[in-house]
C-alpha cells in the first residue's frame, strides 16, 4: 500500500495522473453533446443544434435556462403547439433526467 511513497512510486502515480485527471474535464464538458446525441435530439435539431429543416426551432447559442425550461414545458405536456406534439409522441424524451436536460441545455448554449 505504500508503493507510492517511494521516488518510482511517486513517478508511477504522476504519470496515472496525468492520463486520467484530463479526460475527466473531457467527460464533463462532453456529457451534454454524448446526450444530444443519445437521444436522438440531433436527428431534427441538428448535429451542431442548428436544423435544416424550417419547422424545426435552431437550439444553439440559446440561453441554457431558456432551453431547459423550454424542455420541461414539453416533457410535461404544458407545452402543446406546432411539433411540440410529435416530440410528446417520441418515447426518450419522458425518459431523460433532470440533470441530463441541464447538460444538454448546457451544451447547446455553448455553440454558436
């Protein structure tokens, strides 16, 4: 157990550091898009949270609150007009979490 107080030891958990401590930064800023994607929001919103299609709102650059709130409204069937219906009628979207809104809704504020 106290490998790690000796010199190689001490070099050895330096290195271990090194590699994971970055990825960890990576995961979290990351964690929003892997869900974008996961549950299919890309498919109508667009890859970068800008559509191609005219109906479709653009997600990206918009205040992360403004769409959190935005997705709460829909999740909970408040909010009833124009697409919002067919997003009712997709199964993922009862289904993700409250803190996954929050990073999704934090990745998409992010981009331009």
């Amino acid at each position: 157990m106290g490998w790690f107080k000796t010199k190689t030891g001490k070099k050895y958990l330096l290195l271990i550091l090194c590699f994971i401590l970055p990825n960890f930064g990576v995961f979290a800023q990351d964690a929003g898009q892997e869900l974008f994607m996961e549950n299919l929001c890309h498919t109508c919103h667009g890859l970068q949270g800008k559509t191609i299609y005219p109906n479709y709102p653009n997600l990206a650059g918009h205040d992360a609150m403004y769409i959190r709130n935005q997705f709460l409204d829909i999740q909970s069937k408040n909010r009833k007009s124009g697409l919002t219906i067919l997003m009712n009628t997709f199964p993922t979207i009862s289904k993700i979490k409250p803190q996954e809104i929050h990073d999704i809704a934090a990745h998409l504020s992010k981009l331009p």
